[in-house]
C-alpha cells in the first residue's frame, strides 16, 4: 500500500505559492534532523517532452494532445519513484509538487488520475490554498510563465474549487489523508510549519 518512505503530494494552483513554502519546509524539515527530498512533478514531465523534441516550455505541455500528456505524465510519476528509492529510507520524505487538476486546451484534466497515484502511493495530499484575487496578481506578475488563460481571479476561484475536489478524489485510492494549508499574503512561513506539523504525524 506504500513506498518505504513516506509521500507528501503538495497541490495549489498556478501562483498560490508552492515553490516558497516547500523552499521553507526544507530549511524546517533539516533544522529538525529529517530528509526530504522536493521534486516537481511537471520539470520531469518537461524532460521527456524535450528530449522527444515537442516542447521547450514547461507551461506548452498543456498545449499538447491529452494522450501525449498522459504518456509524460506516466514517465514522470514512474522516474520520481525510481530515483526517491535510490536516495531515501523510511524514516524519510518525498515531496511531489504538482498540480491536482489543470486547465489544458481540451477542457480540466487530472493532474493525479489513478495511474500515477499507482505509482507514488502518496502518504499525504496537501493542497495549499491562498485568496484568488492575490493569486490572480501574482500570476499577472510572472512574466516567466503563461497563465493568461486561466481567467484572473475568478477563473482563479474556480480552479481552486475544483483542484481541491480532485484532490479528495485522488486521495481515495490509497486512504491518503487530505491536508488543507492556508499561505497567506507574505507569510510563507506559517504555511510551511503548518505543512510540517501534518507531515510529522504521518
């Protein structure tokens, strides 16, 4: 039912703020004498892409036929398994960051179907969460990424509701639990330790 070590799938949508919590959850997680290794989920699926030659971008994938995406999805979800057991034991943490739903070009798509919950048996979902309207201003920031399509902050409200439906869903195949982390506006660091505290009690 599980891999040796223990699975932490981080979720939000696109600007919510994985990326600078989970940086702050490695700096806690070492202070406190545990190994985590941080992954994302769509820079695995990117390398096949570029090796294959169909895309140069992470946020084109979205772009491509939906059974070329799940074929890159089955790659990534395999490869991040694979290379975890080379480096972790079961006292320690992978940590996936990912998306639990996207918006793709043939209408919303499972960032987590069953197949790759096959694959990474995830302890945990954690899904992080944060206003639409401060989400929508940081995707207008990002100037290094495509978010236009996503539709502002309503369209930011939307997608929040239905990532954290998938995220229940998938976390139904393995009794996952389903963690809930608010990242308010300039303060990723509550939201790391509160991600932490959940994590500890796995």
């Amino acid at each position: 039912m599980r891999n040796p070590f223990r699975v932490v799938i981080v979720t939000g949508v696109p600007g919510v703020g994985k990326t600078t919590v989970l940086r702050r959850l490695e700096e806690i997680a070492r202070e406190e004498g545990l190994n985590v290794k941080v992954v994302n989920f769509g820079s695995h699926m990117l390398n096949y892409a570029v090796r294959e030659g169909i895309v140069e971008s992470r946020d084109k994938i979205r772009t491509l036929p939906l059974r070329k995406q799940l074929d890159l999805q089955r790659l990534a979800a395999k490869s991040i398994v694979e290379e975890a057991s080379k480096e972790l034991g079961e006292n320690d943490y992978l940590i996936i960051d990912t998306h639990a739903l996207v918006k793709t070009v043939a209408g919303y798509w499972p960032g987590l179907p069953r197949h790759v919950i096959d694959e990474l048996k995830p302890d945990m979902i954690a899904v992080i969460e944060a206003d639409p309207e401060v989400i929508a201003a940081r995707q207008a920031r990002d100037k290094t990424r495509y978010r236009a399509d996503i539709g502002g902050a309503e369209g930011v409200r939307r997608l929040m509701e239905y990532a954290r439906a998938a995220s229940f869903a998938s976390a139904t195949f393995y009794a996952s639990t389903v963690a809930i982390v608010e990242n308010p506006e300039g303060r990723p660091e509550e939201a790391a330790r509160r991600l932490f505290e959940y994590m500890k009690n796995l």
